[in-house]
C-alpha cells in the first residue's frame, strides 16, 4: 500500500530534550516536506527537499532541522524544542516535476512543556 | 508571496443540503493549481479535488465540484447532497511552481464544517 508513516504520533516532552520524528514513503518520491498546523493558522511549511541531499527552507523553518540521505526518509529534528513548537506535524511526498498529489502522512502530535 | 484566505471559520449544513465554501487567492502567477483538502476528525488530510489554472472548466468530483474564478482569484467549493461523514476541516490550498524546480503548496487557514441531522 502506497503510503507515509510518521512516528511517534503522539510525542509529549519537556522544553529542551532533543526529538526526532521520522517520515517515510514507500512510493519512491523526490519531493519531500513537513508542515505544522495550527489553530486559526492552517498548514505552513516548514521545510522540504527535492531529492537525496537537497534540502530548503519553508515559511516557518526556526527551531528545525532536516536531513534527506536516503531517498524514502526525511526526518524532522528539534534540536532544543520549546513550548512554541507545541503542534501538529505533517509529512508529505509526492513526484518531483508536474502538479501530482501530494500524500500526506497520519501526523504527529507534538507537545512540549 | 501567495496569500490563501478563508473568511469562514465555521459553517454548518444539514444532511442532504448543500454548502458552498468560500476561498480566496492573492497570486501573480499565471501557471499554478488550486486544491482543497478534507480533514476529518481523524486527522489525515485527504484531497477531495484540485483545479488546473488554465483550465476554464471547473472540476467535479462526484458531489463535490468547484467555482473557479481566476480573473476574482476566487476557488469555492460545493458539496451537494451533504452527508455525516462530510464534517471535517476544509483547506483551501494554492500550488506554484518554485524557481529551480519543484513546487510550494500554501494553505488556508481552514473552515470547520459540520452537517447536521
């Protein structure tokens, strides 16, 4: 099944204390991104890569970090999370070039105190 | 920098009617796609239907269709025949192609709907 898994979905944690949340696609997709959302903001971008090794910035990429070694994976990295960072989180693929869908992973909920 | 508005936070129908969502862009593209997304209680963000921007027709996707007007920049959407399972959050989402390659997706700020019995 043609899919994109993010975990952990749920993630409580203290201001400060490094994290990780992956995404992975098994679709073979150049084009990766990660989004927050909040209330009254919708979704805003936060950053995303083109392929292996290329990565850029979103509208909203402080606090963030990302890597793209291999072609399915593009994990998302707060470094030092703060209660601002407190959200919902997106991962997305789709094919490099055209105007294809986008598939969006389940979400992960994020919150740090 | 595209803008994408929704002016309607919340908006309720009952079942078996029908609901127009509101969407507005601010664009200088000439080339870029329109799309609007469901997000039901579940959390998955699901396309429900997208629009090419030089095409004149509006698309329909079985009860759903849109009112695409590029000259006002407006994009709204129309469910017919409205159903329980439609209550989710609406986006309304603005795609341009990006200088180098690839493409950048911008999203409104959401409406909630909710049909009723």
């Amino acid at each position: 099944e043609a899919q994109v898994t993010q975990n952990p979905r749920y993630l409580i944690t203290v201001t400060g204390k490094k994290l990780t949340v992956t995404c992975s696609q098994n679709m073979n997709h150049e084009y990766m991104s990660w989004y927050r959302q909040d209330p009254g903001l919708g979704l805003r971008q936060i950053y995303y890569s083109m392929n292996v090794e290329v990565t850029d910035k979103g509208d909203v990429p402080e606090g963030y970090k990302v890597s793209r070694k291999e072609k399915r994976n593009f994990p998302l990295i707060l470094e030092s999370p703060s209660p601002n960072q407190t959200s919902l989180y997106f991962c997305a693929s789709r094919l490099e070039g055209g105007w294809g869908e986008q598939y969006f992973g389940p979400g992960t909920r994020l919150t740090v105190t | 920098a595209q803008t994408v508005t929704q002016s309607q936070p919340e908006m309720s129908v009952q079942e078996a009617e029908t609901v127009t969502l509101s969407c507005t862009y601010d664009t200088s593209e000439s080339n870029y796609y329109l799309f609007w997304y469901k997000q039901p209680p579940s959390r998955q963000m699901i396309l429900v239907i997208r629009q090419e921007a030089y095409k004149q027709q509006n698309a329909t996707e079985n009860r759903f269709s849109v009112n695409f007007q590029k000259a006002a920049k407006s994009f709204s959407l129309k469910i017919s025949d409205s159903q329980l399972g439609d209550t989710a959050m609406y986006f309304c989402a603005f795609m341009k192609l990006l200088r180098g390659g690839g493409n950048k997706l911008t999203f409104g700020t959401g409406t909630q709907l909710k049909v009723e019995l």
